[in-house]
C-alpha cells in the first residue's frame, strides 16, 4: 500500500526545512578573517553569540535584520565582510562566521565559517 500524497508531501517539507536550517560549514573565499581570532578577547570587539542565531542568518537577509540578532555587524580590518563567533553545539567547535556584505552594506551576501583552531 503506497503512503498518501499528504504524507509524502509532509515528509518533503520537513526534510527540505531541515536542509535550510543547518547552515553548511564552509570557508569561502572571499572570507577575510579577525586575524586575531585566537585569543580570548577577540569576542570583545566581534559578537559571540549563541549557535541559534547563527541559524537565523541567511543570504538575501537584511543588514538591518541581522544587526537586530548580532549588535553592530563588525568588520574593523576587512571591509568585505562582519563577523561573529559562535560554538557549534553539534560538533564543540568553535566557528568564526562571516557574513559577506552587499556593496552599500545593506544586504547579506552570503556565508562563511571557520573553525577556530586555538593554540
């Protein structure tokens, strides 16, 4: 006996909601680090935040928008991109994310993470 279409559909969407909300660990290549993100206070100039902020940013999100989960989006030494630093609950690392900026700083680009590898 085949499931119902409902249930199949159902099943679609929750699998594809769960795709958007784990957010893919990647480092891109126009990621321009804190530069100094492995001591401890880098998080006083760059935002720690908790991973379920994380999950909220998305690519075509506001600026406006993620300051209002983040504080100020900081970029002091790389003009391309913020950043902020979360601990990722599903692997205990922490990651340095960066959220690529629009030209006039009013729209998420994109993206990245790095894993924060402290000495």
């Amino acid at each position: 006996m085949k499931p119902p279409l409902a249930t199949l559909l159902a099943l679609l969407l929750v699998l594809a909601g769960a795709c958007r909300s784990a957010p893919r660990l990647v480092t891109k290549p126009w990621h321009v680090s804190a530069g100094w993100h492995a001591e401890a206070y880098s998080s006083t100039a760059y935002p720690e935040v908790d991973w379920s902020v994380i999950e909220k940013l998305h690519p075509g999100m506001r600026a406006a928008q993620a300051c209002a989960l983040l504080g100020d989006l900081q970029s002091y030494h790389h003009p391309v991109n913020a950043i902020a630093f979360a601990l990722n609950p599903a692997d205990g690392e922490r990651y340095e994310v960066a959220l690529e900026l629009s030209p006039d700083k009013c729209m998420i680009v994109d993206l990245s993470f790095k894993r924060v590898v402290r000495p």
